[in-house]
C-alpha cells in the first residue's frame, strides 16, 4: 500500500510528476502508434471479466491505476489515430486540439452562461465566425457548438416543429396537433431518424425520398412527396437534405432542394456532418450552393478538422428563433449581464456546456486556415488514386462516384464477365474486410449500396501520409489473392 501522502493526488507536485509521465506516453504512443493493431482484437466480454465487479473501498496511488491501463483497457482500444484507419467517418485529432483539450479539462468550466466564463462564450463566438467564413456560409448565419451532429439535427428538427406550429408544440405538447412530416433521403443519416423520434414526429412520419444512381435525393420526388401530403392535411415541417452520406459521400442537389422548400415554406437543414470540411476549399465550395437558403446546417470538425472528439458546429439563419425555442429563464440562472450578451444555454438542449471553442481555436491558429486546406486537399487527391486503381484493377471495381475523400468499392473477380452474384460477392467481401481487420494492419468497414454490399475506404486522419493509402491497396490486394 502506498503512503497517503501519494494516494490522494492533492499537491501541484505529484500532479506535475504524473502528467509529466502521462504526456511522455502520450509522446511515446504518437510515435509508435503503428506497432498498435488499428482495431481492437479483444473478444465481446473480454475486457469487463477483468474488471472487479465492485468498486474499491479504498483509494490508491496513480501509478496502480494507470498499469490497469495498460494492461486492462490499451488492448480494448481501437486505435482512431492510427494512420492507417480507413473505417467509417475519421474522429481525427492533432497535437494542437489535444493539448487545448488538457487545457480545457485543467479549468474545468461549464460555459452555460456568459457569466460563468466570458472567454468561453466571447471565444466559441469568434470561431464560429471563423469557421462559418472558412466554408463560406453567408453573414446571417451564426453559429454554436454542440457536442455530435445527432444533437445539432435534434435541435434542427425541434425548431422546424415549433416553426411549423408557432412555437405552440412548446406550450401545449404534441397531442393536439396535426401530422407534421420529416423528409429524408434513403441515404440520410440514422440520426435523422433518431431525432424525429425524441422530437415527437413518429418514425411513421419521417418521409423517405428515393436517391438516384449517384445516391442523391430526387428534388423532383419530394415536390411530389409535399404536394402530396399537403394534399392529405399533413404538415412538411422539415427536410433534411445531406451533404456527404454515410455510406458513399453523394452530395443532395442543394439549390433545388432550397428551391422547393422555399415554395412549400418548410424548414430545410442541412446534415454536412462529414463534407462540411471539404467546403474549406475552394474548389470544393460547390458541396454547399444552396445551403445559403437553409435554416441551419450541421458540420462536425470532429470529424475530418484535426479537432478531437467532441465538436459539432450547428448553424443557424435565425439564432432569435433558436433561442425562442429552447430558452428557459429560471431565477437561478439570470444574470445581470443577460441583455448584452450571448448565453449559449439557450441555444441547444443541454444546460452544462464544455468550453469546447478553446481547442477549434488551438487548431485553426496552429495550422491556418492554409495548413487545414493542405491536409484536407492530399486527402480528396489521394482518394480519387485510390478510386484510379480500383477502376484500372481486373479484380476490383468501385460502386460509387467518389464526390471527396471516400472510395466504395468491392472485390468482383469476374468483373465485367458475368452476372454478378450479389450474395457470393458480399460473402467474399465480408471475408475479405474480416481478415483484413483482423490482421490489424488496417480498418475498413462496409455499407450497401442499392443491395450491393460495398467496402469503405476513407482517407482522413490527421496523420495518414500516401505511403499508408499505397500500403491499404496493396494489402487489399495481397490478401484478396
Ligand atoms: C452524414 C452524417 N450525419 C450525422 C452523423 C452523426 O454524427 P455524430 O456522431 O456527430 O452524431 C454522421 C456520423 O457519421 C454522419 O455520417
């Protein structure tokens, strides 16, 4: 047992010792990050059948603790970090972000009110300003930070409905009104869904309209799908157009879109919850003509913008409107400041807020709005090679246009000869993608695309250089022969 004076972490010094030790091997697991297999080996219930079942009774040093880590949770961790993960959408990080985070973890603020921490409120201000300019939103927009895309499309969706009944949902509860309807491509994120639910619409009024051969929602099906329901004494509240799906990055026409929910005056927010970075770039600034006449957009720099897990940035056209909807003006909270000043409380659902503005800040003036630009253009480059030797392969054949930095694709040794055998392809796939994983070289995961079962490969991790996308490839192809 340890001496008292070490168990309970009480003096700067023995703090100053332990993160001393913890940065170094944080420096220490950057640097060898590639000796980790990407994704975690361990077997469901590994992990918790090492974990005592009840709590300690009594405390103990830093040092015990941490060789738990080491030995109990490391082999557990799937490695998001590590240069070679090509598997869903990227959470990069970068040194700069992680070491505003230990700054922001160090003060520990809750940055609900102005008052509770001016800098946190006046500084996630001039991000969001920064961030909106960066991918070019108009002026009206004005910005706030969530924790996930899930929770900026609740927000969304919460909005579109008080817009819809006059902020009468709010008052009198969901029971005395008309069928208000949510509208989705069939490629639209789970989280659409996920917030009609909590958002009282209903699954069965979420209104799924059809994507085309590059999996974009038809503009023309949801004029329809409005006339329709308006014809039926139904409500279209909001559609959610996407910028950059989850399974193949296709791109919702905007300008049409916008177009037709200016006409049937609905709600139109746009999910960039992945692409949204791309939009840094200028030639990539197309993604977003039309989100100009959105009410809000969601984009995640959590994502794809060097900035650890989590920071959503929600946008909306009219922040009063956002603020009608969700404030709550309990005596507790009111400070004398309230008139001039913005409380972000009032600007989402929860109350308690992380001072999450400080590591955007670390990251945008650490790299420049440049050396943001560099990273995220090698990566779209390096997909559209990746895209080129699956095209010019015998045995590989790509499924989807790849709009940014996200290839679909599948091993078909028949390419081209014969009818596709769509269950023994997906068979082989899975196959593939399995051992693959297992070998721990690299991460990839699947998705289906009209039926087809697809592999995803995206390139956009901080520190993933070509050599790496070169490596996936000939992996790829040295374990499919
Ligand atoms: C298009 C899209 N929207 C929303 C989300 C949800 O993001 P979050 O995890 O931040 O809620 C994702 C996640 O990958 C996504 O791809």
């Amino acid at each position: 047992m340890e001496e008292k004076k070490d168990m309970f972490l009480k003096s700067s010094d023995d703090f100053r010792k332990h993160g001393h030790e913890f940065i170094d091997w944080l420096a220490n697991y950057y640097k060898n990050i590639e000796k980790y297999p990407v994704k975690s080996q361990v077997k469901p219930g590994e992990i918790k059948k090492k974990l005592p079942l009840n709590p300690p009774q009594k405390g103990e040093g830093i040092d015990s603790i941490f060789k738990d880590f080491e030995k109990i949770i490391m082999p557990g961790i799937t490695h998001w970090q590590h240069p070679s993960f090509f598997a869903y959408f990227n959470a990069n990080s970068s040194y700069p972000s992680l070491l505003a985070e230990m700054l922001t973890a160090g003060l520990g603020v809750n940055s609900m009110l102005w008052e509770t921490s001016p800098a946190a409120t006046e500084l996630e201000e001039r991000v969001m300003v920064w961030l909106r300019d960066m991918i070019g939103l108009p002026k009206d927009f004005k910005g706030v930070i969530q924790d996930t895309a899930s929770t900026s499309t609740l927000c969304a969706l919460i909005c579109a409905r008080e817009k819809a009944t006059g902020l009468r949902i709010n008052e009198k509860g969901f029971q005395a009104h008309q069928k208000l309807r949510v509208y989705v491509s069939d490629q639209g994120h789970s989280s659409i869904e996920k917030a009609a639910k909590i958002a009282g619409y209903g699954r069965e009024n979420i209104v799924v309209i059809p994507s085309n051969g590059e999996f974009r929602m038809k503009p023309e099906s949801l004029a329809n799908a409005l006339r329709e329901d308006i014809g039926r004494q139904l409500t279209p509240a909001c559609v959610v157009a996407t910028v950059g799906t989850t399974s193949s990055t296709a791109i919702d026409p905007l300008e049409p879109i916008a177009e037709i929910c200016s006409n049937f005056r609905t709600w139109l927010h746009v999910d960039a919850a992945h692409a949204g970075t791309a939009a840094i770039l200028p030639e990539m600034r197309h993604i977003l003509k039309g989100a100009e006449r959105a009410y809000s957009l969601v984009f995640n720099p959590h994502k794809w913008l060097m900035t650890n897990f989590d920071c959503s940035a929600y946008f909306v056209r009219d922040a009063e409107f956002l603020q009608n909807t969700f404030s709550i003006q309990p005596e507790y909270l009111k400070t004398k400041a309230d008139r001039e000043v913005i409380n972000y409380r009032d600007w989402g659902i929860q109350l308690g807020r992380r001072f999450r503005a400080l590591k955007l800040w670390f990251v945008i003036r650490h790299y420049g709005v440049e050396g943001l630009q560099n990273i995220v253009r090698d990566h779209i480059k390096w997909a559209g090679d990746f895209a080129k030797w699956v095209d010019e392969s015998k045995e590989f054949e790509r499924l989807a246009p790849v709009t940014m930095n996200l290839v679909c694709f599948r091993l078909n040794p028949s390419k081209g000869k014969s009818r596709d055998d769509e269950a023994k392809l997906e068979e082989l796939n899975k196959k593939l993608m399995d051992e693959l994983n297992a070998s721990g070289k690299i991460y990839l995961t699947h998705t289906k695309l009209k039926g087809k079962y697809s592999l995803r490969l995206c390139i956009g991790q901080t520190n993933t250089e070509f050599g790496h996308v070169q490596d996936a490839w000939r992996l790829l192809k040295e374990f499919a022969s």
